[in-house]
C-alpha cells in the first residue's frame, strides 16, 4: 500500500498486526527468538509512517546503527500459505455455524459430511426434511431444508 501512497490501509495493516501482537504478547510466545523478529519487523515498518518514534524504538530494542538504514523485510508468501480455512455454513442462506480449520485437502463430500454431522448443525436438521446441500469450494456449504 505504501507503494500506491494508500498510507491509511498500510496503517490499518499495521494496527492489525499491533493488535494481534497485543494479543499474543501474554503467552509463552513473548520468550521466542520469532516475537523478537516479529517487534523488530513491525518497527521497520512503522519507520516510513513515523520516522522519530520508529527511531526511538529502534534504539530501545538495541539494535545498532540508524533503522532507516537497515533492509527492508521481505515478504515470504510461503510463511503466509495455510492448509487449512473456515467453513461458514447456511442453512437456507442464512449463517448458523463457522467450523474453524478445515483441511484444504478435503474433497466435497467430505466438507459437506462436516458441515451436517456439526453437533450445532445436526441439532436444527434434527426435524427437518433436507433438500439439498450446495458447497462452494473453500468457502461455504448451504443446507437447503424443508
């Protein structure tokens, strides 16, 4: 984004990545040679938006020399590759269940099958008469009843 000088959504990125820091920073994770990487990184990045303050912190981090010389991070789109995504299921197009990492490897049946033996899920089918059970790839499974 800072490439198309959208500084709003590069900051809004930026936030993301804070608060999922904030998040994790009170587990055994904060100890981790890849929490350090990962302050380290969200430093340089705040360097351009906010150069005095990213120097500061830079410094408090210990790390030598200025950050505005230091490299920029580079992107590793392998470390971002899951094998996994959230199933959001309907029933009559309306949301009733989000079934977290479901293996990308699973064929249609098999996501269809999850999606109806959901303990939550099976409770509302319990009496009713199924129509169909429409699944779009990676993304949701829509039980059509009656």
């Amino acid at each position: 984004d800072l490439e198309h000088f959208q500084f709003n959504t590069a900051v809004s990125s930026l936030m993301e990545l804070l608060n999922y820091l904030a998040k994790a920073k009170d587990t055994a994770i904060n100890q981790t040679s890849e929490w350090q990487e990962a302050i380290k990184t969200l430093v340089l990045l705040i360097a351009p938006l906010a150069p005095h303050i990213s120097e500061e912190l830079w410094e408090a981090l210990g790390q030598p020399y200025s950050i505005h010389k230091q490299a920029w991070p580079k992107y590793d789109a392998s470390l971002a590759a899951t094998e996994v995504f959230t199933l959001i299921v309907q029933i009559n197009g309306k949301l009733r269940e989000r079934i977290e990492n479901v293996s990308l490897s699973a064929n249609d049946e098999e996501v269809k099958q999850l999606a109806l033996t959901h303990i939550n899920i099976a409770a509302q089918l319990a009496d009713k008469e199924l129509k169909n059970v429409i699944y779009v790839p990676k993304r949701l499974v829509n039980i059509v009843v009656k």
